[in-house]
C-alpha cells in the first residue's frame, strides 16, 4: 500500500510539474503573439505612406519639410493617415482638386492623398534626390496600385508594369519592384518652394486587381536626400 501511494505522489508531482511547463509555453506564446501583433501596429498604423528628410538636407543646406504653411519647422518624418477605406477605385473618380489642398492630409473615399512642402531656407543654392521606395507588400497587392506624385503642379502616376512588361496605361512603370521613382532636382535656390502632393489608390481597372488581393497591404515611403549612393 505505501508504495502505491508514493508512486502515486510522485506521479501527481510529474503532471503539476507538465501543467506548469505548459502554463509557461503558453504565456511565452502569448507575449510573442502580443508583441507581433504591437510591431505590425507600429509599422502599419504609422500610416501607408511617410516622409523623410535627410538630416543633411537640413543641417548642411538649410532645407525643411512642413505640411502646414503657417508652421514651418524642422521635422525629419512626415506622416500621411491612411483613409478609413481602402477599396478598389477608377482614377476617373478621383477629384481634380487633389493637388489644391493647402496641406497635410485631405483623403478621399477608398483614397490617400496628402499634400507637403519642402523649402531652401539656406543661404546656397542646392539640389537633392527623392525616392519613392516600397516598404512592403503582402498578397502582391502592389500589382494593382497607384502612386501619382504632384510636384509644382505637375503630375505623374506610376504603377507596377503590366504581366506582359509594358506599363500600364497612362501610367510610368515602377523603376524596380521595390522602387518606384528616383529623381535629381537640381538649382534649389534659397527661398525656392516646391509642393507636393501624394495620391495613393487601388485601381479597379487594372488586370492585376482581383480577388486574390483582399486582404493585402502596401507600405511604401519617400526620401528626400543629400545625394544619391548607389547600393
């Protein structure tokens, strides 16, 4: 008899011991989900679409970016909000005011837009590089997507090439798959402004926009740098 019940304590104190093990697991689980789930927050919640200035452009030339007129300081990340909505649309029903707007971000329906400004406040004339980069995309929903960039009233929208490599109607294809657009503005004198406006939408007309990427999302950001260093 006493051996029955030791052998039953000690098999009572094995399975505390499992159940403690597995509670642990559990929670280690738990806080890996929790953080995961913080971290893509963070990434996705600052917004589709970011702004940033080479500290240089500012430090070594005088340059700044602002999205509001009447307060202009030095800000090295600008953000522009996600719409509430982020269905598939015509470029036909995206107003013809976008690049009208006095500032920061002025979305649409199932559309982002945000308008900002960068100026020579320094003493030189100077010239800087701006990149459009693709951050990330899940579910290849940047098959389907549209970037049109405003600058001084002039636009362009680029898009992803078409599956049988020519670009997509009335757009300028991608310059690679994780870039959109590379520019060389040059003679930025002091006191020169230059405005621009991002419109970013998923365009119902394009082949490429099918069931297949519901669900997906899209991260892509532009760099206003000193120069250009090639990887």
């Amino acid at each position: 008899m006493k051996g029955k019940i030791t052998l039953s304590a000690k098999k009572l104190k094995r399975e505390k011991k499992l159940r403690r093990y597995l509670e642990i697991a559990l929670l280690i689980l738990l806080i890996l989900l929790v953080l995961i789930y913080f971290i893509i927050g963070i990434i996705y919640n600052n917004g589709n679409f970011s702004i940033t200035l080479d500290k240089n452009l500012y430090y070594q030339k005088g340059l700044i970016l602002y999205d509001d007129p009447d307060y202009k300081v030095y800000r090295s990340e600008l953000y522009a909000l996600a719409p509430d909505t982020f269905d598939n649309i015509s470029y036909k029903w995206l107003p013809d005011d976008l690049d009208e707007s006095k500032g920061g971000s002025h979305n649409g329906e199932n559309y982002l837009a945000y308008t900002f400004f960068i100026e020579n406040q320094g003493k030189d004339t100077s010239d800087y590089w701006t990149e459009v980069v693709i951050d990330d995309v899940i579910k290849n929903v940047d098959e389907a997507v549209r970037i049109r960039v405003y600058r001084d009233g002039k636009e362009v929208t680029y898009a992803k090439e078409s599956s049988n490599g020519g670009a997509e109607p009335n757009t300028v294809a991608f310059q690679e798959d994780d870039l959109v657009v590379r520019e060389h503005i040059k003679h930025f004198r002091p006191g020169d402004i230059s405005r621009y406006t991002i419109v970013l939408w998923i365009d119902g007309s394009d082949p490429e926009c099918t069931d297949n990427i519901l669900g997906g999302e899209f991260k892509v950001h532009m760099d206003f740098k000193s120069e250009f260093v090639e990887d």
